[in-house]
C-alpha cells in the first residue's frame, strides 16, 4: 500500500543529466496531473541539464475523505494546523522518498544537486524530505503548502541546531481558502525562526491552486540553486 505509482518525467532538453527536480502533488492528484498542471502555467518547465520527476502517492486510506482511498502521501486526522501528525503514515513515506532519492544518487546524481518540492500536501512532503530525511539537499520549495503546529520538520531542527538545511522557496495565494495564507505564512516564519534560509512569495487574487508567474519563480529559482555544471 505505501508502494508509490506511476513515475511520470521530463527528460533533461540537452547537456547530460547533472541534476534532478522532485516534484510532489497534492492530495488526491497524481504525478500525471501535476505535469501537465505546471506544463500549461510554463510550457517549457524543463532545462538542459536537470531530469524532472513526478512521482504519484500511493492509493491508501484518507481520513479527511471519511477514509475513502485517495492517492496521498501520508494520512492527517483533519486539514487544520492544531492536529497532531500521523507518524506512522509519515515513516512509510520516508522509506518511499529515501528510495527515490537514493535511484538519483545510484545514477550518479548526489544529493546536493537534487531539489524536491510540490504543492500543498506534497510542499508538506518536501518539509518533511529536506528538514528530516535528507538535509544535503540542494533546495526545497512549497506552492500553497504547511506544517501542522507540532510538527515533526520543528522538532528536527530544535533538536539539531547549527546544522546546515537546505534553502527554502515558498509561495502562497492570499484567496486560499483550503490552506490559509495565515498557515503558510506561519510555516515559513516557523522553520526560519528555525535556521531555515529562504524566501516567501505572496500571489495576489490566487486562491489554493498553482500560477504562472509563481511557477515562473519557481523555475528561475532552479536554475539558480542548480546551474548546469
């Protein structure tokens, strides 16, 4: 059940691969879905040099949707900051992600050249990845995404202070009505508070969706942390 699904990619446009993008969807979405969601704000989201990939969660039960299955990354009690995580759901994802991740690394490709991030659940996933699980990471970024008030990504970094984290790009829609601006921007001032390095964008008239000028940032912002080297 913890098994991820398909693996949808964009193939480097040129040099050979030196770098990699791991892109997490939303709850309920799939790899396939957010590929073309970000192909359409920016048709040419792909670089000489780097291999995109969009991973589908696993199929599993989702107690927000009366424990309906849905294609999600960890199970949560509720969509609010105040519930306590669901560990032993964040843990199976771990070894999934770990998995992933260590392909890339097999492939020649080391950690600090690979940049995960996603949108809402799957910026959630990337917290998690960059702050816990993998901290050589060459960024981390999050579009409409959080952490739940006591989060595991802050109990990690307390207990790890002076340790050097991957940088952070965050953005966030100040009409999202599923996950607040407030919560977002709680997150970002949380892990900075933290030690975490990075930058908060706000996107006017945006509600819980993706865009094309925060896509565009998103974009800039990879081809700076990983230039074709």
């Amino acid at each position: 059940m913890s098994k991820l699904g398909a693996l949808h990619i964009t193939k480097h446009s040129g040099a050979k691969q030196t770098a990699t993008v791991i892109f997490f969807h939303g709850s309920g979405s799939t790899g396939a879905d957010i590929k073309e969601w970000v192909r359409l704000m920016v048709e040419q989201f792909s670089f000489p040099h780097v291999k995109v990939l969009f991973p589908t969660a696993p199929l599993q039960p989702y107690t927000p949707a009366g424990g309906m299955m849905s294609n999600v990354w960890f199970d949560r009690a509720n969509i609010t900051p105040d519930v306590p995580e669901k560990l032993d759901s964040l843990a199976r994802i771990e070894t999934e992600v770990k998995n992933l991740i260590k392909t890339e690394n097999d492939a020649g490709i080391p950690s600090d050249r690979i940049i995960v991030g996603g949108f809402s659940m799957g910026g959630a996933l990337a917290f998690h990845t960059g702050y816990r699980w993998d901290r050589k990471l060459a960024g981390v970024f999050a579009f409409s995404s959080f952490l739940n008030y006591n989060s595991a990504v802050y109990d990690e970094l307390k207990n790890n202070t002076g340790v050097t984290y991957p940088p952070l790009l965050q953005i966030h829609g100040n009409q999202d009505d599923l996950v607040p601006l407030k919560w977002g921007e709680e997150t970002y001032q949380k892990l900075k508070s933290l030690g975490i390095q990075g930058s908060f964008f706000v996107q006017e008239r945006l509600g819980h969706s993706l865009n094309r000028r925060g896509i565009k940032i998103i974009k800039d912002w990879i081809d700076e942390k990983l230039p074709n080297s």
